[in-house]
C-alpha cells in the first residue's frame, strides 16, 4: 500500500488505472479535465495498456463507451454540467442496453447564469435515467468507489451503468493522502470483465434493437429489477472490499451518531465532512443530533433510511439541488420513503451550495438550531434557501 498526495480528480484516474480498462473515451469539461489528461498520460507512457479515444463531443464520448462495451471491454469516461446533460440522450441507450460503463462525473452547476462552480443538480436531474448513482466525500473515497463501481456494475445480475458523483473543485481540486492499494490485491477484488451481453461472431446476438409495446415493458422491467439487486451486490461488494483493503464505506448510506438522535440531518458528498465537525460539537454540548451521509441515490436506500430514522423526531435534508417550484430531490426521494414506511417525521429541506456557494458550519449549526424547533409543532414553512438573501413561502 502507497500513500500518495493528490486531488480527487487525480484519485479517480488513479483507481481507473488499476481497474485496467480497455478503452477510456475523453472528452475534457471543468472541473473533471484533469481525470482525462492524467488517463491520457498513463496510456502514453504505457502504464495503462489501454485505447485512448479523444472524441469531439460529450455525446460522442458516452457513444464511443457504449459501442466499446458492446464487444465486451471494460469502458471508462467522465463528464460534468453540460457536458453531461449533453450525454442524456446516450445514458438511456447505455442503460436500456445493459451495458456496465462506469463514468466519473464533477458536479457543477447548469446554466443559467453560467457557472463552472458546483452543486448537484446536473447529476440529480438523470436520476430517472436507468444509471446507478453514487456521491463521494473525499479524494480515497474516490479511488475506492472506482474499483467498486466496476464490481458492480459488472456483476451478472446488475449489468447497469454506474455514475460516480464527486462535488466540482470542493473535492475534484482538493488534495489529500491517499492510499493506494497494490495493483496485484486490485486484480484479485477485481477479475478481467467477461460479459455474454457482447457482440460475438461465434454466438451471434441481437443488440440495441426495437421493440414493440407488447414486449418494451418487460425489457423495462428487468432494468428495474438490475438496480434492485444492486442492493444486495452493492453491500456484497463493500464487505469484500472492507476485507481486503480494511475500509468500509458502509453500502448504501453512512450514518453517524444517529443511535440516540432526536434530529438527524441528511445530505450526499463533500458537505458530509462539515456536517460532522457540526454533529461533534453539538454532541459535546449535550444536543442529540446525527448525520445520516447518502452514498447512492439509485438504487435509492429506502429500508436502510427507514432504519436509522426509525426513532427520529424530526430529520433535516441538505439539497445542492432544486426542482424549481416544488422542493429539492433528495429531499422528495427522502419523503417518499418515510411516507412509504409509514413514519410520521417532520422533515425540513434545506437548499444550499446552489452555484458553488460555501455551506459554512454556521449554516448547518443554523439547521440543526431550526430542526430542534420542530417537534411537537405545526411546520409551515418545509423549504429554506440558506444564505440567499431573499425569503420564499414553500
């Protein structure tokens, strides 16, 4: 084991060197360039024996990965803001045609106004797109979740897309030590991939074809079922990943010092870090608050939410996102849990980062500080911009 000193975006070029990929195809946006021109130099100096294929466009990227995976070669390519939502179009052929690309995306704000800044609302408004998705807090995070993305997304019952999700310049331009696992303990966690959903001359099949409205919902159906049996291999994955490199991400969601919380607050990426800070502080002063950290939105955690919340009495969502006119997703997807396993919490979204904005420890002591206030009464107002300047009724 290596430790190194590196970015986030270095960390995810980095752990695509020791997944061995076949094929990495580029297409350089800010704040994610810096992960294709570390690939570049690795295939140029041999360290990755790999194509390289610099393409025009993001749409043609996401292309390029999709008909590389479609002979069987295990494909890479990143993407952010824009750039992403130029791929939309390809993410649900990716999809629809089960094939396992894993893509890094920084998170940076849409415009307009434009901004090169981030928050999460590029990667949150695919969600409906077919892909698994997953949100890292740090630079070892990062690498780690490369090497575990193509476990499961190669994994025989999953067969899905995954997206790995890191916050634009706050965890993409932040250096950090990092270990670096062996590439000979890498090659034993992660075998070559070997796929039937391939073109092949000896047993040929059909591909990415049409289907008519009496068989389209089934196809649909087994998407849907793939990403629910990622469930189960995601934890799998996690626990044979903790065994081998002894860190444990915890599968689908982290919580801390929720065992006891009256008042948990929720949110995905980076922020959890300072989220902690807060919870520490708080805790030390006798409050009764916890952080429950996201890590995947699809498959979306709802038995292990209902768990830790179970007896909450009021949970606070962190959004670097909104669906104008109604509320933050990650708090609608929060919601529509509680809801569904029948637990009445009150709950409060939280809007903040939007453009890149800093979210301080003031501001999330701030939320703690409104969640307290909750119990026991009447919410009118569920939806509050932090540090906007200008007070809506939501």
């Amino acid at each position: 084991m290596e430790k190194v000193f590196i970015s986030g975006n270095e960390a995810v070029a980095v752990g695509t060197k020791l997944s061995r990929p076949h094929v990495i195809s580029a297409y350089p946006i800010t704040p994610q360039t810096i992960v294709v021109e570390r690939l570049s130099e690795m295939v140029e100096e041999g360290s990755i024996k790999a194509e390289f294929m610099h393409v025009e466009s993001e749409h043609s990227a996401l292309s390029a990965a999709m008909g590389a995976s479609a002979i069987g070669a295990r494909t890479f390519t990143a993407s952010s803001s824009q750039g992403l939502l130029y791929m939309a179009e390809c993410m649900h052929y990716a999809s629809g045609g089960r094939f396992p690309i894993v893509m890094m995306n920084a998170n940076r704000s849409v415009a307009l106004p434009w901004s090169i800044y981030g928050d999460q609302r590029d990667s949150l408004s695919l969600l409906d797109s077919g892909w698994l998705q997953v949100y890292v807090e740090d630079a070892q995070e990062s690498l780690d979740m490369v090497i575990q993305s193509y476990a499961i997304a190669e994994h025989p019952d999953v067969l899905t897309p995954i997206m790995l999700n890191l916050d634009g310049f706050v965890l993409t331009h932040t250096y950090e030590e990092v270990e670096v696992p062996q590439q000979e303990a890498v090659d034993a966690f992660l075998p070559p991939y070997k796929t039937t959903n391939k073109f092949d001359l000896e047993n040929p099949t059909n591909m990415c074809f049409s289907s008519s409205p009496a068989d389209n919902m089934a196809f649909k159906y087994q998407q849907h079922k793939a990403a629910l049996d990622a469930v189960k291999v995601i934890k799998e994955v996690n626990e044979n990943f903790a065994t081998q490199f002894h860190r444990d991400y915890g599968g689908l969601i982290q919580a801390y010092r929720c065992e006891d919380a009256e008042v948990v607050l929720i949110a995905l990426g980076s922020v959890c870090g300072t989220c902690r800070t807060v919870v520490d502080a708080l805790r030390q002063q006798g409050q009764k608050v916890g952080l429950l950290k996201i890590r995947f939105m699809r498959p979306f955690p709802e038995k292990e939410i209902l768990e830790v919340l179970k007896d909450v009495k009021a949970v606070g969502v962190i959004d670097k996102d909104i669906s104008f006119g109604y509320e933050g997703t990650v708090y609608t997807n929060v919601n529509s849990a509680l809801a569904k396993g029948g637990q009445d919490i009150q709950s409060l979204n939280f809007i903040a980062g939007l453009g890149g904005r800093d979210i301080s420890k003031e501001d999330i002591q701030g939320m703690f500080e409104k969640l307290q206030e909750v119990p026991g009464t009447k919410v009118e107002k569920h939806v509050h911009f932090i540090n906007v300047g200008v007070e809506i009724d939501a």
